[in-house]
C-alpha cells in the first residue's frame, strides 16, 4: 500500500465488499452519525451485565452488581475502542469472557461499552478515555483490577503506568504494546499511509473517523481471517455465524483526534513502550506499573503479533508478569471457546488469588 490511493480503493472495496447499504460509512453525514449515536446502546447484547452503573462523556460503564457481602476488588474490562462495540466482551452463551470472569469470583464486575462518536466528540483525544476510566473506577471505589482487550489493553497498561496505586491487577488479552518488537497488519498498513494522508481522511470526513476507514485500516488485507469459526472455534451454529456477522458488521465511529494520537503515538512512534506517552499532564511509564499482569497472547494473531503482545514482561520491570499463549488468532482470545473454557478460567481465579499466582501455558 505504497501508494496513498491504495488506502481510498481499499475503503471503497471494503465498504462495497460488506454490502452497497454500507458505502455511506466510508464518509457520512452529520446525520448519519447523530443516528447511530442515538442508536447505539442495546443492553441486551450485554447478557451479563445489570446495567448502566453510570454514564460518561466516552462511555456507558456497565455492572454487573456483586453480592452485598463481598468485599473484593472490581474487576473492569477495558474493551477496545478501534472497530467495533464492547459486546466482543460478553458476545453469547459459551463465548463470553464476562460471563466467565463473572462465574469465576464474587466481585463486582464492569465494562466500559465506548460510545460511538458524535460530531461533538470529534476533538477528543487520548486524554479524555483516560480521563473517563479514571471517574469509572473512582466510582468503583477507587481502585480496580482492569482487563484490558485489545487496543484496550494499552489503554489499560497507560492508566496502569500513570495511577499504579489504583490498579490492583492487570490482563492484557492480545494487547498493542511494543510495536517495533515485530511487525503486525496494523504496523504494516500505517506504515505505507502517510500521516498526511490520515489527517485528510480525517478532515473529509468532518474530524471523524467512520467505521468503514478504521476497518480498512485495523484489518483490511485480512479479511478472510475474521470469519465466525476462527473467532469462536466452533463450526456448524447458524445462529452463531449469524450473530457474529451482524457483530462485524456493527462498525463504530472514532474522534478524528483520538484516531490520529493511536495511530501516530501508539503504532507509528511507539511513545507507550518508550515511556513518553502522555498521559493526564505526565508521561506514562511501564515500567512504574506495581499490578502484577497477566499477558494473553494467541499464537497465530493476525493483528497483533506475538513479540508485540508479549513484550510486556521485559518493559514492565518493578512487577510480576506471567506469558499465556494460547491457539487460535485475535478474535478468538476474546470469543473462542477454547480459549474461554481454558484460558480465561485460569484468569479469573488469578484475579482472585492473593499474590497473583498461576502457572503460565506456553
């Protein structure tokens, strides 16, 4: 994708690709996007959860309420905000890494479910998600054991670095890191897009990012890989396939602000592993980070490589960290039953343990 054109005919593919009915998303109206706000908050797609604990300029955070005599620490998933909506978090029977965090300890359990940007969020950056997750878990009581999905996950790892006092312990599941440790699909593409050429995608589109770019951009020379069977690894469930097609179809739209902070600081300059990502007025450094962590990695991920994921261990210097890696490929950390019934059992009584212990699989 030397050539910038390259990214306009993979948009257009991408969107035709996905039905004619989408090819208003590569570049929509204020109209549309004042919709899809509107429309975006289904909490029955949330079958773990109670409800809305409170809302946010960035988020609707989600609980699932603990028992009145539990005195643990809350365990909050951090999804990730790239492409799609939160449910990858609590997606269906047998295939919920909530449900499975939620049978696995007693403590109150949340999710920060990212709101689809409005034309009024279109200059928010870095800063207001983390400022956001601060007033979450300050209203969790101060301090939280985060679960961090994804591109979630480096946000986690950021708001670890900059307040470690209120972290008590850290999952990264298939997380961005160190992005020079190896290179990925992510990687690659932004590396043959010019930053120029982002910020005039950003600027047709009104200082937004829509669903079908970020897409393009996050995953579009692997198409085939993001299929319903190498997701949840299972095959033969109709209903399944379908539900998981609907899902990625269920693109959101990004700030143009915080799209091009991820993608220039975290992916292209890699500031979070180098301990200059700025954070709430100071620099997030990974090594400051006192949780001890539980870095999940799949071993054929197609998004976010091995080296990248795992790189944690070395760069998190002053706390424990154990490695899992697991089969399958990026979908399937967070929707595969396999990993769930294995994995993610394994985490949730590592999130239950006193000192943190478990026996990392490789």
């Amino acid at each position: 994708m030397n050539d910038p054109f390259e990214l306009w005919r993979l948009l257009w593919s991408t969107a035709m690709s996905r039905g004619l009915e989408h090819l208003a998303e590569a570049f929509p109206t204020a109209a549309l996007r004042e919709r899809r706000q509107a429309d975006s908050i289904d909490l029955t797609a949330f079958p773990t959860f109670d409800g809305v604990r409170i809302e946010l300029q960035t988020m609707l955070l989600l609980e699932r309420r603990a028992p009145t005599w539990a005195q643990d620490v809350p365990v909050l998933i951090v999804a990730p905000y790239a492409v799609h909506d939160a449910s990858i978090a609590d997606f269906a029977e047998g295939h919920s890494l909530a449900r499975v965090l939620a049978d696995g300890g007693s403590h109150l359990l949340a999710l920060t479910s990212w709101k689809s940007a409005s034309v009024e969020m279109r200059g928010y950056g870095i800063d207001a998600y983390l400022s956001d997750l601060n007033v979450a878990i300050d209203d969790l009581g101060g301090r939280a054991s985060l679960v961090g999905l994804c591109q979630g996950g480096w946000l986690a790892a950021a708001y670890a670095a900059r307040f470690p006092k209120k972290v008590a312990k850290l999952v990264l599941a298939g997380a961005p890191i160190d992005l020079v440790a190896a290179e990925s699909q992510i990687t690659r593409t932004l590396a043959s897009v010019p930053p120029a050429t982002i910020a005039q995608l950003i600027a047709l589109g009104g200082g937004m990012v829509s669903g079908a770019l970020s897409f393009t951009l996050w995953s579009g020379d692997i198409l085939p890989e993001f299929t319903a069977e190498a997701a949840l690894q299972c095959a033969g469930d109709a209903a399944l396939v379908d539900k998981f097609n609907a899902w990625n179809e269920r693109t959101v739209e990004l700030p143009g602000a915080y799209f091009a902070q991820t993608a220039e600081w975290i992916f292209r300059e890699n500031r979070l592993a180098r301990d200059c990502l700025p954070a709430l007025g100071r620099l997030a450094r990974l090594s400051s980070i006192e949780a001890p962590i539980f870095v999940l990695a799949a071993a054929n991920d197609e998004i976010v490589s091995l080296p990248q994921a795992t790189a944690v261990k070395s760069l998190c210097r002053s706390t424990k960290v154990v490695v899992r890696i697991e089969p399958g490929r990026h979908l399937s950390l967070f929707m595969g039953r396999r990993t769930l019934s294995t994995a993610w059992r394994d985490i949730a009584h590592w999130l239950n343990e006193a000192d943190g212990a478990v026996a990392a699989r490789q």
